[in-house]
C-alpha cells in the first residue's frame, strides 16, 4: 500500500532525513514543504509560509491523497533567543486546518526535543522518561502536543512526538551542527599550535551527554507513523550511549593529530571574533573552500552544547519495549563526519 507524506521543513537537516527514510524504505509519495522552492529527488514540493494560514489554505487545500503529516518546521529564531510559542504553535495548526478537511488522514508527527523536560534550566532526573511532567517554562512543544491530543481525538487520526537530543549530521550546509563547531574549532587551534582544548568548564568536561544521529531519527520516525502501537505517544531519540565529554575529547584530538588539552571555560562566541585571519591562513595552506569562519558554524551553538555542568540523558526503553532497537555509536558517528568535512574540503 502507498502511502502519501508531507514532510513540513523537508529542506532543513531532519526534513531531509526524513525525506531520505522514506524514499529508502519505499512505498510512500512524499511532498515537500517550505517557504523556498526546492529540488530534491522523489519529493514533489510545494512552495508556502505555514505562518500564513491563508497561505497554507491556498497552497494545501488540495493534498487531498495526504495520509501522513511529518513535521520539523520551526520558525527562524536566533540562537540563544527563545522560540516563538505563539508562531510554532500556529504554523502546526494552519497546516492541519488547510490538510485534515480533505485528506484521509492516518498519522500526525510532530518533532520536538528533550528540552521538553527543562535540562537547559538545570539538573533533571536522569535518565530522562516520557512520562516525566513538562519543564516549568514556556515551550512551543508543549502548545502543539496539547494541539495534536486534542485534534487527533475530535479527527480520528493517530499522532505521535518525539524528543531528541543535540542533531548531528554529517552535512557542511548547516552551521548549527556540533560537529563543525569541533572541527573548524579544532584547525584553528591546530594553526595556533596549540592542544585541543575544551571549551567548558571542568565540570561540563566529565558530566554524561548525550547525541540524536539525525539518520537514526529519521528512522524512528517512520517507525512511529506506521507502529499502531505508538499511537498517540511521545519517544526520546537518542543514539543510546552516554559518554563523557572527557572521554570523547582524546578521541576528537587524536583525529587532528593534536593533543588533548584541558577544560578552559571560555566563549567560542568571543573566542572566534579575531580568528578570522587564522581560519583563511587554514583554509589556503590546505587549499580547504573558501569559508567565512563566522558563518561555516554557529559559535553560540556550541556554547550551548558545552554549557550544561550536570549529567544530561535519556531513556530509550519505552522504544526498545516496543520493537526499536536501533543504535549508534556516538565515537563513530563524529568519525565519520570528520571524515566528510575532509572529503569535502570544509577541514584538513
């Protein structure tokens, strides 16, 4: 049986792996949505603001073969500023309200993120579950799984959410990426002749983390829309290890042929405004593409990754209870983004 899904922000990192499942594992017409027109292989896409429900009611009132709704839109917002609920919120509900009137809908995903048991305020228990009650602040998370309960119930369709933790992908498109925020981090250190030093504090430096390898949640997706018993449930995503910052550095260092160094405390955001000569001095001596150190990766980004001095973990049971049992190894996944960096001159 063919099924048909709209993959909302199928241009954006987990739109595009998603999209990438779903044309892998066959069977599913996929349409694409976003606010700029986009080529990709096997998606029809179809250009509009979800911000806009007048918008949305033109552009979508037609997709009357949609069975399935995956959505990982997200408003534009800079990093370190908070998400607007009220526009999140929205943009979910005008694409269902222009979608569910005629379309046969099966199943509604909706991707959040482990913030929604408030580790970015504090220490939480670990390991985090699903059943623990929201953090105490306001998130659009929590807006669109009240939406979705409640549709999902008036409209006889299925929903599912889920929560992952800190994306990674080996794509170089995407400055919002841990990975290219070590790499491009580690080169400029290794220009200066300097150790690898972490960014954090001593602390953050030996507290348990955590990862998503956005592949695997691209698969736990599609599992979630086409498993009858996930329905109307929400699952942590992680790769399922949890290791220390400490005990990956060694392993990044050794990947640059530098040394490891020790917690320094200090602000990326801060640290790269005068590397820009040192980073073009890289990019020439290694005859790298040429990249504007300040726009290759998002430097608060990674502030926000070593900022947490306390452990940060979930539990994946509840998905392994019910038959997902996939796993990636958090050494090896950063292994081979390195290597894509250099494959793609982004990094010596």
């Amino acid at each position: 049986m063919t099924h048909t899904a709209i993959v909302a922000g199928a241009s954006g990192l987990v739109g595009r792996c998603i999209v990438e499942q779903l044309l892998k594992q066959g069977g599913w017409n996929i349409i694409g949505l976003g606010r700029h027109p986009q080529k990709l292989g096997g998606v029809r896409w179809v250009t509009v603001d979800l911000a806009d429900a007048a918008d949305c009611r033109g552009a979508l009132g037609g997709l009357s073969e949609t069975t399935h709704i995956f959505y990982a839109g997200r408003y534009d917002h800079p990093e370190g500023v908070p998400e607007s609920v009220e526009i999140n919120t929205a943009m979910l509900i005008n694409l269902v309200d222009a979608v569910e009137p005629v379309a046969r809908l099966q199943h509604v995903h909706a991707v959040h993120g482990s913030k929604y048991y408030g580790h970015q305020l504090g220490p939480v228990a670990v390991p985090m579950v699903e059943s623990q009650a929201r953090a105490n602040n306001r998130n659009f998370y929590f807006n669109q799984e009240d939406f979705l309960i409640e549709r999902a119930r008036s409209g006889g369709w299925r929903y599912s959410t889920s929560r992952p933790h800190s994306f990674c992908d080996p794509a170089i498109d995407h400055p919002r990426s841990i990975g290219l925020v070590i790499a491009v981090y580690a080169a400029i250190q290794r220009e200066l002749w300097l150790p690898l030093n972490f960014p954090g504090s001593e602390a953050g430096f030996h507290a348990l983390t955590q990862f998503t390898d956005l592949a695997l949640l691209g698969r736990s997706l599609v599992w979630m829309a086409t498993e009858p018993r996930c329905a109307n449930q929400s699952f942590n995503v992680v790769n399922g290890d949890t290791p220390r910052w400490s005990e990956l550095w060694p392993d990044f260092a050794a990947a640059f042929g530098m040394k490891s160094g020790e917690p320094q405390n200090i602000k990326l955001e801060h640290w790269i405004k005068d590397k820009g000569p040192v980073w073009d001095a890289v990019v020439r001596k290694h005859q790298l593409r040429a990249t504007d150190v300040h726009q290759i990766a998002l430097w608060p980004y990674g502030d926000y990754q070593f900022s947490p001095q306390w452990d940060v973990t979930s539990s994946m049971e509840k998905a392994r209870k019910l038959g997902f049992n996939d796993m990636v190894d958090t050494r090896d996944m950063f292994r081979k983004q390195f290597d894509n960096y250099r494959a793609q001159r982004i990094v010596p």
